[in-house]
C-alpha cells in the first residue's frame, strides 16, 4: 500500500487528554478517532493489527477445540431476567426498548446467549465436552472511560464458554486455556503477562484468574510474593495479619477523648499503638440504603469488593444524616444500633483494643470483643499492604504492582445453567446441570497494551506478528528518477514474494517521513536513497534498532525476506 494514499493524519502534538503514552501514539499515529466518551473508530492501521490478534486468537481457540460462533450485540433482556442479572446489574448493563416495547439490552457479556445457543443441543451427555467462542462487539456503560482503548465503552471481545459434565472435566479444560493465554500473549509480543487469583464479580463461580501486563501505568493493583508463586489482584488477595494474643484483658473503660475523630487522633491522645485499635468504616447497600459498619484493625484498609461479596449485593460509602443513629468519628461496636455489623479477621485475637463509644468525644479503651459484644463471626474485609504477609509461604514478602488486565477466565460453575434451565441426562438416566467455563480477551485493550508495552519516544515498536505491516519502505527524494525507480522496483519485488508493504514515495522532507514511519512502527524499515544508491546499496533497519546494515541493492529483497522470517520465529 502506498502511505499517500492511507486515511489517516499523523502529527507531532501529544494530545492534552492523553493520559498514557499508548493513547496518546495512537492518536498521534491515525490508528483512532473518538467518537463520544470511551467511543472509538478505527482506521486502517489498527485494523490490520487487530486483525491479526484476532487470528492469533483463532488459531489457539481451535487448538483447543473452540468451535467459533457469533451472538447478537442486542439482546432481548428476557435472556438477561431468566439468569437474573438484569435485576443485579447496574447502570453498566445499557437497557432500552425496541420499537413494540419489548425491553432489550446491549451486549456487555454473553453468557445468557451462550447458554440458550446450546441448551437444546446439550441435552445428553454423549455431547459432552464443548466450547464455543466468537469475536464480537460488546457494549458496557463504563462510568469512568480513559487510558484510551484501555477502559472504553464500546469495544471488541473474544469470549468463549465451555461445558462440561464434571467439575474434574472443566479443572482439566480450565488449565488448556489457561496455557492457551499464554501462547497468545506471546505471540502478540508480551510474553511476561503475569496470570493472577481475580475477584469473579457480577461474572461468579469461585475460581477466576486475571492475566495482567505489568505497568506503572495499568489500572489494576496486583500483590505479587517475593518468596513463592503467590498472585492475586489487590481485590481478591487474602488479607493476613498476625495478632499479639498474649497480652491479659484488660477492664473496659469509658474514657473522655475529645476532638478526636480519625483513628490516628484517638491513638495519638491515648498514647495506644494503632494496631490494638478498632477502625469503623461505613458503607450503604446501594438498593436499599441500610448501613454497613466494618469494623477492622486500625492500620488496615477495608476491601469494598470483599464486603460487596460478602453481602451479596452493592455497596457504597455511606453518607451519615442527622437522622441516623451512627455518631461519625466515635463509631464503636458497644450498643450499635442501625446498622449491619462485620468483623474483620485482623481483630480476632486481640485481647484489648480501643474502639468508639457511639457517643461523640468518648471511646473507650480495654475493648475484649468476645467479651463486651459477644459471640463475633470473622471474615477477610481489609486490603492486602506492601511487606504484608503471604497466604501461601507466611513470609512478610508481599509486594504490589500496577497491571492492565489483558484476559481472564472463569469456573462459572452451574450458575448460568441451572439459573437457566439447561440439563443433560446422564449414562445413568438422572437430570445434570452442565458446568461452565469462561474465556475473554479485549482485542483492542490488547492491542493498545503492546503499544504500551512496545514503544520509544517516537512510537510504536510493534512485533511482526501483530504489525500493520512487515516492512516500512521510504523512498527519500523520489524527485530523483533513479531513486524512484529503484524505490518501486523494491516494492513491486517484495510484494511479489508476499510481503506486506507500506511504501512511502511523497515529495516530503526525510525528516517528516521519519517521523510518520516510527508513528507507524513497523519492524522493517528500507530507506532507499541518492546517498545510498551512490554506494550501490539501501539502508535496512529494524524498528527497534536491534539491526542496522546496508545491503547491495540487488541483495535487499533476499535480505528482507529472511529478516521477516527471523522476526516472525
């Protein structure tokens, strides 16, 4: 393809709301264009691109025996109501009604449809094991789009889903797929994707994990051990704290702390180490406005997805009117009235702690939960910290990084099958919920990772086997008859050995054609010039800068091809 007549403008300015270098080269470059907030359309470049990924995709999809198929964007939201996620799925299920009143819902994730493709076909175990997959448009309400094609609201997704008659069956399918990630990620060019323990959500099931691209910039925490294998994103990650337990009750007293609002405060006037005190934070339930108190140690954060999980239902941090019975700042679990009450794990043990009197400018001290509040069920609530001790190994060795998510899969379970009434019949005759397994990879997040992952100063640095094209041919000067000459000649003979061409030949100065090739970031770069073919020879290079040679001019096309192939190995 000539670079003349690609649509598309390139330009020097980074954009002023680009928060992240791979956004800001994508607009830079002509690979997108935003159409409305977290809305993009895609120009040649970056179709080529996800083109590729996509057959990627394909190809390890098929290795493991995915059948491709495609589902509707619109759906009708009586598949949504009979799993019962239209009710339990907020703004980020985009809900409307066709034109006879019918409620319907854009995609976000196909499960339900998944599910209703297959539950006549799956009804005899002999059909057992499947999976299908499709590579489709999805479209979730995303409350807070950025970075990008990283958070969008409109976006292309492969997800797959398999079934299975046997938990064993679907741990066995789980693990191919889980190594099939793996393989993609390399070939895409990332090949140090990190495969983390992930909080399920409004997916479910219990077993999920998060392949995550480590990035200062990414949105996602991961706590990572230093001593063993342990990964989980900060989300799902098991808070673990060591209490001393040693120390003798001590009595409970009421004690007058005035002005004393935060925890720090209360730990500074009474002169009591911040980890023997008992922190409340407030939540409410986003549907019916009823006040969670979470009560953990002082030095600890609370999770809000691990409350929201425990409780099965959104939370949000609460407002505290005058009309309500908590008194902020002095919150303690003594004579608590209206509210749910939970402890967090990391205050079990603890013989003696200071907490809230529930009357302002008091708290008390010498707090024995067991004793002055009674019997108390205790469950991880609280964020995992840097130097945290690992789950797995017990060593103080947690670290945390910054991710983007570039995949995930999921053991759903029977959730979606018994919810919607798809059975098999056994060897035996009796009625079985199939179990499922879920598989999704962002093909534009995945694209504009690499870009995050691979670039310069000056732009992309794109692996060949997801490049727009393979080779960058510039022509400097193509002014110069003999210079163009040999230009299209090259040209003309490396598309005839089936290598894909960008081939630039405007009458622009070398320093702007530079410029738009790095933007364009393919890995081969043929500078054919009068300075070069004076010396009987073109300049061949790589875009990371690895290679760098003149070659003969009747030698170059040997030469590009062999360096294509070695960059495609």
């Amino acid at each position: 393809m000539r670079l003349e007549k690609l649509v598309g403008d390139r330009f020097k300015e980074r954009p002023a709301d680009c928060v992240i270098d791979s956004h800001a080269l994508m607009v830079r470059g002509g690979y997108i264009k935003q159409v409305g907030n977290g809305i993009y359309s895609s120009y040649t470049v970056l179709r080529r691109i996800t083109h590729k990924i996509e057959e990627i995709i394909r190809q390890e999809m098929e290795s493991i025996d995915g059948q491709e198929v495609q589902f509707p964007v619109v759906v009708p939201a009586s598949l949504w109501e009979e799993s019962g996620r239209y009710f339990t799925v907020n703004a980020e299920l985009a809900r409307f009604k066709d034109r006879n009143d019918t409620p319907m819902v854009l995609g976000m994730t196909h499960e339900e449809p998944a599910v209703h493709l297959v539950r006549e076909y799956g009804q005899t175990y002999a059909k057992y094991p499947f999976m299908i997959y499709q590579i489709q448009t999805k479209f979730r309400d995303e409350a807070r789009p950025r970075a990008g094609l990283i958070r969008v609201r409109e976006f292309v997704m492969k997800d797959g889903y398999s079934y299975h008659t046997s938990q064993e069956d679907l741990d066995t399918y789980y693990e191919s797929a889980h190594k099939a990630y793996e393989r993609i990620f390399a070939r895409v060019g990332i090949p140090d994707v990190v495969s983390v323990a992930s909080d399920s959500g409004m997916m479910g099931g219990k077993i999920s994990h998060e392949f995550m691209m480590l990035t200062p910039v990414g949105e996602d925490s991961i706590v990572i051990c230093q001593k063993c294998n342990y990964r989980a994103n900060l989300e799902a990650a098991e808070s673990l704290v060591i209490n001393d337990t040693s120390a003798p009750p001590e009595p409970l007293n009421k004690v007058h702390t005035p002005g004393t609002k935060t925890i720090n405060d209360v730990c500074e006037f009474l002169r009591t180490p911040i980890q023997v005190s008992c922190k409340a934070v407030v939540y409410q339930k986003a549907k019916s406005g009823e006040y969670v108190v979470v009560f953990t140690r002082g030095d600890l954060d609370t999770n809000e997805t691990k409350i929201s999980n425990h409780l099965q239902e959104e939370i949000h941090p609460a407002t505290i009117t005058e009309t309500s019975s908590l008194i902020a700042g002095y919150m303690g679990p003594i004579n608590l009235k209206g509210a749910v009450v939970l402890f967090d794990s990391s205050l079990k043990g603890i013989n003696s702690l200071c907490c809230g009197a529930n009357e302002v400018d008091y708290h008390y001290t010498g707090f024995n939960i067991e004793r002055d509040y009674g019997p108390a069920e205790y469950h991880d609530f609280s964020k995992v910290s840097e130097g945290g001790i690992c789950p797995t190994c017990k060593e103080p060795a947690l670290t945390i990084s910054r991710g983007i998510e570039v995949g995930n899969i999921f053991q759903l379970g029977d959730k979606y099958t018994r919810a919607m009434d798809m059975k098999y019949t056994d060897e035996a005759g009796n009625l079985n919920y199939p179990v499922m397994g879920c598989y999704g990879i962002g093909v534009g997040r995945l694209a504009a990772s690499v870009c995050e992952a691979k670039h310069d100063d000056y732009g992309p640095i794109w692996p060949m086997s997801i490049a727009p094209w393979q080779v960058h041919v510039c022509c400097v000067r193509a002014s110069d008859a003999e210079t163009k000459v040999i230009a299209d000649d090259l040209y003309s003979k490396l598309k005839a050995q089936g290598i894909e061409v960008i081939y630039d030949d405007r009458p622009v100065s070398a320093g702007v054609m530079f410029s738009d090739a790095d933007l364009l970031g393919v890995p081969v770069r043929v500078i054919v010039s009068p300075r070069n073919i004076k010396e009987s020879c073109l300049e061949i290079m790589t875009r990371d800068k690895a290679v760098s040679a003149k070659v003969e001019i009747g030698e170059a096309v040997s030469y590009v091809k062999t360096l294509v192939c070695e960059l495609l190995a």
